[in-house]
C-alpha cells in the first residue's frame, strides 16, 4: 500500500515556494516571459511544479494560426536546454539528488508541468555511465 504521503501530495509551504520562484524566474530567463501561476507539490520521492499561463504573444499567435505543434516543440527544446539550471535549483533546495526530469506543455489552457524525480533518501549515488 502507497504510503500516506504519496496519495496526498503537499504544497511544501516555503520550499514549494522557493521552488515555484526559481522555475518561474528561469522561464522568464529563458524564454522572455514567465507564467503568471505556480504551484509546487511534494509527495515522497516527487517534485511538480505546475505552470499557468506562459505563453508569449508570439506564441499565443501561431496556436491562433493553426501552428500549435510548432509552439509545443518550441517549448520542448526551451524545456531541454533549461534542464540542467532547473535539476541544479532542485537539488539546491531540496538537497536532493534529481534521478529524472520529466516536462511537458499544454495549448488549451495554457499550462505545463515540471517533474523531478527524486533520489531516495539514504540511496547510494548511482554509477557514472
């Protein structure tokens, strides 16, 4: 049976908030412009960050013009090339080991996630490949 903790995810108050800035601040950094909404949720060996409107004008254009497939593949390689600031900040707060990043996006609504698997606590560094 799943454990309490990971049936129901928390916000993580000061951490969660910690987390959701720095994810907003590197979609700004990154991209121009950040989402207007950020919410952070922990459960045992998981962080998400979920995103609310990020779209630029630019984007927001081309889904108007039938191209949203062009923006989602946009938002893929802004989410790859960011990967590593973002897997530093979460292993910066938490203090953990990030095993996996995980991004997706959304046309309609406009929203996106950012996951980050966690090491488990007292679990040995995996080996260098």
């Amino acid at each position: 049976m799943a454990s309490t903790e990971a049936q129901h995810p928390t916000s993580g108050g000061a951490t969660g908030a910690e987390i959701a800035n720095v994810v907003v601040r590197l979609m700004s950094d990154y991209t121009g412009r950040g989402p207007t909404k950020a919410r952070t949720h922990f459960s045992t060996n998981l962080v998400t960050v979920v995103l609310e409107d990020l779209m630029t004008k630019g984007e927001r254009s081309l889904v108007n013009d039938g191209k949203g497939d062009l923006v989602l593949t946009t938002r893929f390689a802004y989410q790859q090339t960011m990967r590593l600031d973002l897997i530093a900040a979460i292993q910066d707060i938490t203090g953990r080991e990030v095993a996996a990043f995980l991004s997706a996006n959304h046309i309609d609504p406009d929203m996106a996630i950012e996951a980050f698997v966690l090491t488990p606590r007292g679990a040995a560094e995996p080996e260098p490949v």
